[in-house]
DNA sequence: GTAAAAAGATAGTAATACTATCATAAAAAA
DNA sequence: TTTTTTATGATAGTATTACTATCTTTTTAC
C-alpha cells in the first residue's frame, strides 16, 4: 500500500482549504511552477489565473494575497522536511550520526517524491532557498507569527536544536546554531550558484562541500571543551 | 577639522548621481527613513516623493525603481562599513584580536554617525538586517551581479575571509565562514527581536549574546586541529 | 548674462491587487 | 429524487502602483 502524506496546515493561512479540492491543488501545483521560474517578484495571481485555467476571483477565493501563498508554501515545506528528519533518522540512536544525517538531509537537493502528486518538492526546495526569507522578512512578522504561521519552521528549528543538545548538553546556543545551519543550508548554496565568490565551493558547486562546511562547523562548536 | 567620509558608489545604480544634489541627498534620507517606518514592500516612489517635497517623477530621474534604490542603500552600508572595519582594526596586528572585533562591528548595532549628514547609519542598518537579502534574493541576481552591484558585500566578505585564512590558514572554508557570520550578524539578531525562539537569547535580547555566539562559532572552527 | 542642467507641474498609460455580482454546475442533504 | 448548499465561471469595476512624457520655471556654471 502507498502512503498518501498529509500535512496538517494552519487554517488562517488559507480562505479555502487548497487541499480539499481538484482547483486548489492545481492551483498550490501551478504556483510552486511559476514562482519558481518568475521569482515571487513577477509573480501575480492573474499569470497563475492563466496557467491553472481559472479566473482571478478564483485564485483569490483559496487565498487572500501572494504573501499568505507563500507563507503556505513554505509552511508546507518546512512540515514536509520535518517529516522526511524524522522519518529518516528513525532508528538512528547515536546523536552524533543523527545530526550529520539531519545535516546531510537540510543541505541535499529534494528529488520529488511521488507521495503529494500536486507538489513538485524539488521545484519548491529552490523557491524556499531563494524566496523562503521573504515569508518573515516583512513589517507583519509580529501578527503573522502571533497566528502561527511560522510554527512549522520553528519546530524543525527546535527537532534540530534538541539533538544538538543531545550530542552537547553543555553548548550554550543550540537554538542558534540550529537556526543558523538550517539557514546556511539554504544561503551557501544560493551563493555557491549566483554569488559564488561568497563560499568556497564556486568552482565545483557540489553541494557535498556545503555539507561537509556545516559539519565542520557544527561538530567544532560541539567538541569544543 | 572634519572629514566628511564618500563613498564610491557604481553608476549604473542611478540615472543621476544623488550624492551630486540637494534633491538627491533628500531622496536618500528620506528613503532611508520610509523604508525603514513602513518596510520594503509598502514603501512606493509616490510616498516618497510625498516626504521629499518633490513630486513622483523627481525620484524617477534619480532611480529607476525601487529595486535600485534599495541595491544603492545596501551597497552604500558594505561600503561604509568596511571603511569602519578597516578604520577601527587598523593597528590591530594580531589577527584573532582583529577577527573578535570585526565580529563585534558586525554585530552591533550603529550609531548615527555624523560624516554622512544625509545618511542615518543605524536606521540603515535595521533596514539591512530586515530587507538587506531582498537586494540580492531575485531573478535578476545574475544580471545584476555582472553589473558589479554587489562588490561592496563581497569586498566586505573578502576582508573577512582574509582574516580568518590569517588566523588558521589551513582553515578550508574561510569564504563560506565570512559569508555566514555577516549573514547571521544580521538573522539572529532579525530572529531575537521577531521570532524570538529561534536563538537562544529570546530572554535577554542583548546583542553582547550574539557576539558571544558568533565567536565561539568562528573560533572553535579555527581552533580545531 | 547666457546657456545648460535640474527641478516642478501636470498628464497619461498599462499593470497590479484587489472586490463585487450574477449565473451555472456539481456535490451533499433532505 | 428533489432540494439546498457549495464551488466555479464569467464579467465588471476600482484604487493604487509603476512607470513615461512634456512643458515650464528655477538654479547653477561659465
């Protein structure tokens, strides 16, 4: 039997649950297409109208505003990765190998798995390394945070802090440095590919050194004495 | 005497040059001031022009858009704050002192500095912290990249690296460390103010705590054999 | 004092970001 | 099966944004 994975969203995020019906679908599926090749700036919801086959008021009875598409967007996508932490470090008892496989899993390129047929996961791991900032970047974090739109990403944060605490008890910053290679995870390989000259892996772009600079990084902090 | 601090900035940012002008100069004030009240995203060419005196297609002969004006702000605060780096780490001559101030100078948030009359230093640097990654987070990176429009950062993270390469020379990532602990200069502390569980400083909210974290990072992964 | 450059004033256009309304089709409840 | 509800389609309309154009007046430079 196939799994079917569903990804409990936060109402509030949504006028009408995208999940529940053919149009929403297509349209969450035809967003993570068009941001993805126009950049969240050129992306309006007239162009996407077109590309799902739908009209504007359409568009805008699933969602209130591009803003609120995206922060679902990435809501979806840091629930979905924390799935796939949790699911592939199952088992996994030593800490220490837990955090390099939750590394190895933060800095790797998402093939798309065929579980949620209307979500390109590939496609949506770019967009959330070159548009994921813009979804708390703004003047409403404060309101958008107090409805919980961020949830999602602050429990992968606190998963990811709580095994380094695991492996380091002693550490004094696990949040931060859970915050900081997650986030590193996603700046160094936009850099690796557009402004490469900010990394040390412009000339091969292997995301394999991405992983092996967060490993260093962590791993020194935590065997510090 | 005085010295009034200039910094060069790259033509093709502006039509014409608002450093040259009274009008300019009030276009860069008060675009520093607007962005900052109301966020990038609100900010528009016609509040602005409100604010200056002027009208719509005054700020229009200075800036194309305010994509630009907001390239132009950023490149302006690297480029003033390397000039700080290398002026407060001058005659430094050990290098981890001179790395542990540079962090300490990344991290700090600036006072109004009286050379630039027109510029507000620490409302600029709020405005990096929050929108400084949407200068370089488009479809237009590229492009922009081979207009030089981001020099200034990668100077900046170049007099970085070089530091650290000066404080561990077999050190294997000094770019990709330079790159981080700007970047997380200016995330964690967006984090302790705004998503305040993401670091470990939420409580405090004192800058010293970032400090402290952003060196323990560079160090233990210097330190390490 | 004259020429050139900058600024002011005003107008206009295409696109964006919505809201509203009414008819129809599909799904669910009676 | 019929009725009612709910979702979608089609169309229209508005305020704001992001510009471009033109013409006049003022300021600055030589």
């Amino acid at each position: 039997m196939k799994h079917q994975l569903q990804i409990k969203m936060n109402e509030a995020l949504y006028l009408r649950d995208p999940e529940s019906t053919v149009l929403g679908k297509n349209i969450l599926k035809h967003s993570v297409h068009l941001i993805h090749k126009q950049g969240f700036e050129a992306f309006t919801f007239k162009k996407l109208a077109e590309d799902v086959g739908t009209t504007e008021a359409g568009i805008y009875r699933y969602f209130e505003n591009k803003h609120k598409l995206l922060v679902y967007l990435t809501a979806w996508y840091w629930g979905w990765l924390e799935f796939q932490i949790s699911f592939q470090t199952n088992n996994i008892k030593d800490p220490e190998v837990r955090l390099r496989r939750v590394v190895e899993l933060l800095a790797t390129t998402v093939k798309d798995d065929q579980q949620t047929s209307y979500i390109n996961e590939s496609l949506l791991h770019q967009i959330i390394i070159a548009e994921g900032s813009k979804a708390y970047l703004t003047k409403q974090v404060g309101e958008d945070n107090k409805l919980q739109f961020f949830k999602p990403y602050k429990d992968l944060c606190a998963v990811v802090g709580n095994i380094i605490s695991e492996c380091s008890p002693k550490y004094k910053y696990p949040k931060s440095l859970a915050s900081t290679i997650i986030e590193m995870a996603h700046f160094q390989n936009f850099f690796m590919y557009n402004l490469p000259s900010l990394t040390d892996f412009g000339k091969t772009k292997k995301e394999a050194e991405i992983i092996s600079f967060l490993n260093d990084l962590v791993f020194s902090s935590l065997k510090k004495k």
